[in-house]
C-alpha cells in the first residue's frame, strides 16, 4: 500500500499510481441515498470517479451527503451526463452490471476473471468504466448494448435483486481485492512479538519441573506421552513473549498457591 | 445452482445441500435500518443465519424490515442473544470481521483465502460464524479474542469504515463466490442462438457478391486482402443466426437501393 495521495480531481485516496481506476456510471438513479452510499463503498475500496447519468432527482441532491459518510470528495466530484453515450465517451472498456439475461449478444464476466482484468487496463493506461442501472428496473437493453461485457454477480437465483449502492459495493470491492494488498500492511506479521523457541522451553521446563514436584507423572512410563500431551498444544499455540511470561505467572502461581493449601 | 429449497429455518434460497451456512452475528447492533440491509445482502448471496447479540434498540426493531426489502425470512427467523459466547456456542469456526490491528495473537486472514476454506468447512458439516461490530465502534478485543481468526477486507487506508450492511455484503458475496457459480447458470452460453459456420459462409458470399456488382474489388490484385478485412471483423463479432440474417438483408437493402438509385 502506497502513502495517502490525491488523485487527477483532488480525492484522498492511498494510492501512489496514476493508473486510471474505473468510473462508476450511475445510470438514471433515482434516491440520492443509494447516490451517497455507493459514494462511500466507492472510496472505501479505491474508486474515486463518479458519473451519473440524469439523476431522477436532479443534482446535487441533499439526501446524498448524509449517506455519503465523509466521501465528500467522490460526492462533490460526481459529474453529470444526459446520456449514457456522453458518460462513457471516454471509456476503453465498459461493463454493464446485470442479473438478468438479455437478448442481445454480448459476453458475460463474472466476477473472478473481472478485477484482474480491470487491473491490467488500468496499468496500461486504458480507461474504463461500469454501468449500474436504477433501483427499479435495472439497465435497459439500450443501455447494455453500449458496454462491452456484461458482469453478473453470483447471486441466489432466488433472491437475486440487490440494492444499488450494494452492487456497486461488490464492484469497488471486486476492483480492490485486484488492485490492493489483500490484507493490509497493518496487518504485517513482521510487527509480531513472538516467543523465541528457547523463551517456549524454559516455560516447557518449567511447568513439568513443577508437575513433578506435585507427582503428576505417574506412573512414569506414560511421562513422555504426557509430556506430549503438553508441549504440542501450547507449540501449536504460537504464543508472544508476554503471552509466555503470563503462563510462566500462571504455573507460578498455582504451584505456590498449592504449597499454601498444603501448609493451611 | 440448484433449485430453490427452504433451509432448516424454512427460509427460501437456491441450494440443494444441507451442509450449513455462515452465520452473520451482529455484536451489538445500532441501527435498525443497516439490520434490515444486512438481511437483503445476505439473502442475495445465499446467507440465512442471522443473529444479534444485544441490539441497542431491542428486537424486533420496525426500522428494519423496509430495508430488508423481501429478505423477511432472514429478518423473522434472527436470532436475539446477551452474550457473544452464547451466540457462537454451537459454532466450530468464528471470524471476527475488522480493519483494526489488535494487541492480541490472533491469526489475520484476507479474503482471497476466506472463501475456500468456509466452503470446505461447510462441506464437512462443521459450522462456521463471523462476528461484524457495531456502527461506531466495532468490536472490542473481548468479542476479538473469541474468534479463530481475524477477517479483513483490502480496503483504501485512508478510508477504512465500512457501512455495517456493506460489511456484511462483502462477506456474504465472498461466501457465494466460494459456492456458487461465478456466472449463473442463467447466462449459460449453450441456450444461444449461435450462427453455424454455413450461415456465415453464405453471408460473406452475399456480401461479395454484391461487392462484386458494384466494382468494390479494384484492383483485383487487392481482392484477397479486402476479403480479409471483411471476413475477420464478422467473423470475431460471433453472430447469431438472426444476426446474420438482419446483415443478409443489410446487403439485400443496399444492394437493391443502389440498383433503384441508379434507375432514378
């Protein structure tokens, strides 16, 4: 993940690139709140340019802001187009985001062979966009024909209708999970504070020094199956130094509180 | 994809197996309304088992179902609990869904691996849960540490939050990602009208013929190539049979207009 930078229209994104990232093409939506909301998903997975295309509602509109949550930047940057044919002007490659199957022949993409697509676009320069149709009725066939594929989604044929701004979530999500580290570097495991082997044995050493002083061991043939029984789940467990320093407390602990109820 | 069946809740999704599904479980829940969404997204991508620990404004909550949009059986058939621990008890496998690097031992997973491995769990009939936090918090590292692992989504660092509803979306596509097929089976290829090679054929024939009467071929030294330049185009566009015969009647048109332009 690269540092926080802005892109060609002034939006924060954490991208070092000047890769085009594909434009969301709102086509005809209706409730400024799917508006806002797509705005939200849009940046949180790295899309930034928002088109829409006679808005029902006109534009801006108030209802948008709220569900936009601090995506201001993609809201305000949002442009306006009469027609699909001027929204998509300048696109290379367009999909058109569709559950239902239509009389017309044009390829359909699902959703694995998608991102990696879109990525390599985007490293070549090459603009490129998707379509998402209005609340109601979806895109039109008129609409679809001026895409390049169709992407569908692998959605319960019994329940296949998905919210607007839901939809375009799985897109910006499907563009990230190609185009960004897959889990992010805060989660870098280089940061861990794991236990050193050694740090594991003298807890090993330890805790079955104290087993013997308290008879456990019996009878002896089983010791070293039991220690066994022992040492590989608390390996298994990958502890951190402090984890290790806590049960070192926690044999502690229990063999002097056991020489207490003896001495009582 | 299988028919529509009912699952051990009696609600309505596409799959024929009995193996059981992921299970959503709000920590703590807000908002009536992301509840009801997180219900729709959910049944979108095949996901039936929802349940609340402690929602803020009580349950059932009527902010919910309008957002629920149709997924009311998801939304009837929830679960309500106190505790986190009550509402993984049965489960084998839990993640906890989070942006957040936490203080604590506990295994990170990305969503390129998440998929897979639910499915397979699935299919061994061992059930398996994730944890999503609440609106404005997320979870605390006491909800943290009872989970298997940690789930996090590749998203823009420089803007992390997620809609609770959006979270839930993502996980519930990456689960259907993992089970269903990535192109429904509605769009199967092999219902398509698809021109035989002869339909083909006849219409560059047509064409050229055609050509021919108009003197297009000149000189005759560059015939070859110009066939080419007609024939690789429509044949890359993958016609249908009612394709081929609307550009048969193109040339028919054409061909025939030319003839009565000239009688004028």
């Amino acid at each position: 993940m690269g540092k926080t930078t802005k892109d060609q229209l002034g939006r924060i994104v954490a991208q070092e690139t000047d890769s085009p990232v594909p434009a969301v093409i709102l086509v005809r939506p209706q409730l400024g709140e799917n508006i806002g909301a797509a705005c939200r998903c849009m940046l949180n997975f790295g899309l930034t340019d928002l088109r829409l295309v006679a808005p029902r509602d006109g534009w801006p509109n108030p209802a948008a802001e709220p569900m936009a949550a601090g995506a201001v930047d993609v809201l305000n940057t949002a442009r306006v187009f009469d027609t699909v044919e001027e929204a998509v002007s300048d696109l290379q490659y367009v999909l058109a985001a569709t559950a239902r199957r239509r009389e017309l022949e044009i390829p359909v993409v699902g959703t694995d062979d998608i991102g990696p697509k879109l990525k390599g676009l985007s490293a070549s320069g090459l603009p490129t966009g998707i379509l998402f149709g209005p609340e109601k009725a979806g895109l039109t066939n008129a609409d679809v024909v001026l895409a390049d594929a169709i992407l569908t989604y692998p959605v319960n044929q019994a329940f296949q209708s998905l919210n607007l701004a839901q939809a375009v979530n799985i897109f910006a999500y499907i563009w990230a999970n190609a185009s960004l580290p897959n889990i992010p570097d805060v989660f870098n495991p280089e940061i861990s504070d794991a236990a050193e082997r050694k740090d594991l044995t003298g807890l090993f050493e330890h805790l079955e020094q104290e087993l013997d002083n308290a008879g456990f061991f019996f009878p002896e043939s089983k010791r070293a199956l039991m220690s066994q029984n022992i040492r590989a789940p608390l390996t298994r467990a990958k502890m951190t130094v402090q984890e290790v320093r806590t049960f070192r407390g926690i044999v502690k602990a229990l063999a002097e509180g056991r020489g207490k109820a003896r001495i009582k």
